[in-house]
C-alpha cells in the first residue's frame, strides 16, 4: 500500500449457508511518514449506529497526505447484529463485548471477536470503541476507560485521551466486576483486551442507541480529531477542556415493581439523595412504587421506554465522582 494513499477492504470472519461472507468491511488510511497506529471501532452491539456514522464520517474528512502513522476505521464489528437491528448476531444471541480476543471453535462471535483482534493486537497503538446505550435509555455522551491491574497504560493517559471527547463523565472502572456493574465476561471487552496488551483503549458512549444524532455524531468526529493530534498522526493542537468529571463509582437503578415506569429527571442531572427519581404506575393508574436514591447521584442515562417489569432498569447513575483537572 503506497505512501499518503486509502484503502476499502474486508477482514474475512466466515460464510452464511446462502454461500454469503460473513466480513468486517475496513478502511485503511496510510500517511506519507511512518507513525503510529489509531483504530477506530464504530460498533459491536447492533443498535450502536451513533457509532458506525462517526467512524465512517471520520474516515471520510481525512486527507491521507496529511496523515503521519496511520489510522484504521472498522465502523462494525457486529455485522450480524447490525444488518438485525439487535444487540447480538441472532444467530448466538452473545454480546460481542464479551467475547475478546475470541476464538474459532465456538460460535460465530467467536469468530467475529477473533477476527478483529488477530488484527487490532497487531498493529494498533490506541483503540477508541464507539458505543451508545441502549434504545430506551436517554443519555448524554460520556465515556467508560478500564485500568488493567499493573499495567503500561495510565489512568493519566486514559483521562487525557477521553477529555478530546468533551464527554459528560468519564467513568474509571478498576474492578471489571465492581459493585453496581451488571454481571458477565466484562474482562472480555474489545478496549480491556487492549490494554492488557499495553495498547491504550477506551469506550465513548454516543447517546441513545438505534438513534442518529447528528450533534453526537460530530462530537466524536471532532473528539477523534483532536486525538489524532494528540498522538502525533494529524497536525495541529488538540481541543479539550480544562477538567472534567471522573465517575469512581456508578450503579443500575432497578424496580421491584412492573407497570409504566415515569421518570422525573434527566441525563446530566445531579439527583440529591431522596430526591424522587420516577414511580412505576399500574395500568390501573395505581402508584406502586416511587424511586429514590439513598445517596447524591448524577445521572448518566435514565429510562424512556416506560414498560417495566420486577427487576428491569430504569437508569445509570454515578454515585461518586470527582473534577479532574489538566496541565
């Protein structure tokens, strides 16, 4: 591949019985100097597409004569989930982000999640993974970085990284199985993976999911933008704030009650403990239960699909944070 040149191109997962390939369509960027290496990924759950529109749209303002390294665009790895409009490929029902590194033995996101990694272990120098919450879930954006135990990458470096997506939280996860989290392989997401590998990696959560919002979509355009300045790979200074918030701590709200779950707040919002946070109604128009939070919380996504059942989720919430700051 020559010097200040692009590429379309398709990382072989496996077939359909139709005869149909099963492939994760790529775009490679090469600059006119060596560098290093960003990979953008624009999804794994299928209803992420805040995601797939911004890797492709970051893909399509870069001039590849002004690019030094290199840059990597997959706007999906969950072809399957995509074409679906679901969560997981149908065909496992299994969530992508738990999958990593992979494997070809098992199920087909098996063989997704391994044939992205072959690559991504390879020849990636930072990893960003776009994400958005789900379809019922109000949510402004905000981003998630892990800390592998005793590893290269810093939660210096991570903070600085997320902060060029000016994002309404970032949430710091050191336990993969911390208090609050919802269960599962955790320790197999794409960005984990990563930096267990010393590859610096995190997730930006883009809203709402099976959602296009175009102002979500130009705030990760412009936050991968200033990254690439950041690591060197496109010229000029980056942008980002002065500080922002550090989530050290967050939890899912479920009800006891179904019925109509009725939220009184919204995302970005910080919650005063015992403040009422929504009520499950009975379609009898009866209040079954009122929500309420035991400590001050900020509000990270609430629910909108108001149709609930004993034990549903009806919001994420920070429930200790901090200011950071930068030099």
């Amino acid at each position: 591949m020559p010097p200040g040149t692009r590429m379309q191109g398709d990382i072989p997962v496996g077939t359909m019985s139709s005869g149909a390939n099963i492939a994760l369509p790529v775009t490679l960027i090469k600059g006119t100097t060596p560098g290093p290496c960003l990979w953008i990924n624009g999804q794994v759950h299928g209803a992420e597409v805040n995601g797939v529109v911004a890797a492709v749209e970051f893909g399509r303002r870069i001039d590849p004569e002004s690019v030094t390294g290199s840059i990597i665009i997959t706007p999906t790895a969950n072809p399957l989930a995509l074409d679906n409009h679901s969560k997981t490929a149908p065909q496992d029902l299994l969530d992508l982000d738990q999958n990593f590194p992979g494997e070809t033995s098992g199920t087909v996101t098996g063989h997704l999640a391994n044939a992205l990694f072959d690559q991504v272990r390879t020849m990636a120098s930072c990893l960003v993974n776009l994400h958005t919450m789900g379809p019922i879930y109000s949510s402004e954006p905000y981003c998630i970085y892990k800390i592998w135990p005793g590893g290269k990458v810093t939660e210096a470096q991570l903070l600085r990284m997320t902060s060029y997506f000016w994002p309404s939280m970032a949430c710091r996860r050191i336990d993969v199985g911390g208090t609050g989290e919802l269960p599962g392989n955790v320790d197999g997401a794409l960005d984990y993976q990563c930096l267990a590998r010393g590859i610096p990696a995190f997730m930006v959560e883009l809203g709402q999911g099976s959602w296009y919002t175009p102002q979500n979509v130009e705030l990760a355009v412009r936050g991968l933008m200033s990254l690439g300045r950041h690591l060197g790979i496109l010229s000029g200074e980056p942008v980002a704030p002065a500080k922002i918030l550090r989530a050290t701590r967050r939890q899912w709200i479920m009800v006891r009650k179904g019925g109509l779950f009725l939220s009184t707040c919204d995302a970005k919002e910080i919650v005063p403990a015992g403040q009422l946070i929504g009520r499950v109604v009975t379609l009898k128009g009866e209040v079954v239960e009122e929500v309420r939070l035991q400590v001050d919380s900020f509000v990270i996504g609430i629910r909108r699909d108001p149709v609930v059942h004993t034990g549903d989720r009806i919001g994420l919430f920070a429930t200790e944070w901090d200011s950071v700051g930068f030099e």
